[in-house]
C-alpha cells in the first residue's frame, strides 16, 4: 500500500490485516520501533487539528521517525502559494510520507499524482477521513471481536462528514449493519447506495444499536440554515441521559472529536460507562502506527 487516501475499494480482508497489524501497536507496542529511524514525517494542515494531527506524530515518532508540522497559518500559502507547489517544495525537503488534511474534497488524490512519497489522507472536504474509521473499527472490534450482525447508529450532520462516509464504507465491509439518522436536510443523497439505511426517527432507531456514533455539528461548512437552532437540534437528535438510558445493555457510545458538548451528545453521556471516546483517541496512535508503518 503506497497511499491510503480513502476506504473506498478497500476490500474485507485488507482492512482486517491492517487492523491485525495496529494490534501489535498496543498499548504502546514496540513492534517495529525503529522502521522509520532517520526518515521524516511531514504533518500537512491545511485545517485546524487536534487529535488527528497529534496522534499522527506520536505515531511518527514512536516508530523513529522525526516529524515536520506544517500549518498555513504563516505559510506561503497566504501569498497565494498553490497546493501543489507548497507540497512539492515540501517534498523536495525529503519526507517519506505527507499526512495531509484540507479543505477540499479529492485534494490528498490530486497531491498523490505529483509527487513520489506517500501520501495519508487525514480528511479532505467532505469526502473522506480513512484513518478515523480504522480506528472506529479497531475499537469496536477490540469490544466485540468481530463485528458482524451488529448494529452502528451514525447521528447528526452526516452531510458534512467525511467521517460518516468513510465509516458506513469501513463498517460495511466488515460485516456491520450501518443506519444513518439525522434531519432530512443533513442526510446526504447516495447513503443507501454505500450501504446504509437511513431514518430520520433517533428514538425509534436508538434501542436496536449495539453502538451510537454522534457526530459534531459542522456549523463552520454551513453556508445556510439546515434546521431551525441548534436547542431544536439537540432535542430532536443529541444524545441525552434520557435517550441514552433507551440503549441495548453494554450499547457504545462513540465520538470522532471535537465535542459540542449539550448539543449533539451530554457531558453525562460523553463521560459515562457507555463512552469509549477515550479509548478512540488511544487507538488512533496505534492504527496510525500500522497505517506509516505499511505506507513508507
């Protein structure tokens, strides 16, 4: 695997050996320690960042690689700098591989036709985020052991996601019943066809999940009116003590980050015994780790 730039084509049992791979990873493994002694990391952040860009330089790092972080924020790109030319002057630096996250959907698939390093998707537009729905599948399957015949419950803003998408692709495929749920004006077209089903009814769909993923209301993509508040938002669809108390015994509650906490989910919910938030977050470092590990 040269990149990884999206889930889509990704085949059963290719997500699986990756999967089996991040195993040896944890909790902070030293499986393969020193494969990218000497080597450098270029962290491309053409959006803002916490937990993604971090755990991919506490992967980097664990595996000996030094590790360049790069923001626009007081790059060329304010001069008016193209994404090729900033990722090709990049490159002429010496990385092995760039972790790019951007704004604009395909961005990551453009960059890796003009240049000879690896390229990791870290989420572009939209589109897709194929690191975080390797990790949401290696924390449920760490739950579980496998994951099929169960059900995962994706909540909230799924038209802005790229996490949602690269999740119902991800999940699928390993043999996960995927349902979407949100307000009609934040359900994409073409859900079905990568193979979720779709309601618009979270308190009908809530008891049948054996997981619920909430998403965060993108409010920063939205250039108009969705639905009518944010209060109307979280009443209809955030997951509250009172809806979480509705779900299977040993039902997950899941979160890609960053919270709006009081909207989509509680803060009693997010801290709870159901969350596994945290645990997200841990199993990032050691899905990247195998993700650098493979690609460079």
């Amino acid at each position: 695997m040269r990149h990884l730039l999206g889930i889509e084509g990704w085949r059963r049992e290719e997500i699986e050996t990756l999967l089996d791979r991040a195993e040896a990873h944890l909790p902070r493994g030293s499986a393969n320690a020193s494969v990218l002694q000497g080597k450098v990391v270029a962290n491309l952040f053409f959006e803002d960042s916490t937990r993604t860009r971090t755990s991919f330089e506490m992967a980097a790092k664990m595996l000996g690689a030094q590790v360049l972080n790069w923001t626009a924020a007081g790059s060329s790109v304010s001069k008016g700098e193209t994404l090729l030319d900033t990722v090709r002057n990049i490159e002429a630096t010496g990385p092995v591989a760039l972790v790019i996250r951007h704004r604009s959907s395909g961005a990551p698939h453009l960059v890796a036709k003009h240049v000879r390093c690896a390229v990791i998707n870290a989420g572009d537009g939209t589109h897709e985020h194929p690191s975080q729905a390797l990790l949401d599948a290696f924390t449920l399957r760490k739950h579980w052991g496998k994951l099929d015949g169960r059900t995962v419950l994706i909540v909230g803003d799924i038209l802005h996601s790229r996490v949602a998408r690269s999740n119902i692709l991800c999940l699928t495929a390993l043999g996960a019943r995927v349902v979407a749920c949100g307000p009609p004006t934040l359900l994409p077209v073409g859900l079905k066809e990568l193979g979720a089903e779709v309601t618009t009814n979270l308190d009908a769909a809530l008891p049948q999940a054996d997981a619920v993923m909430c998403l965060r209301l993108q409010l920063e993509r939205q250039s108009e009116s969705f639905f009518p508040s944010t209060r109307e938002f979280s009443r209809l669809f955030g997951l509250n003590v009172a809806r979480s108390e509705k779900m299977k015994s040993g039902a997950l509650v899941m979160h890609p980050g960053p919270i709006n906490r009081g909207v989509e989910l509680a803060p009693a919910v997010a801290d709870g015994a159901r969350s596994v938030i945290l645990e997200q977050v841990a199993n990032g470092v050691a899905v990247r780790r195998a993700i650098l590990e493979v690609c460079s």
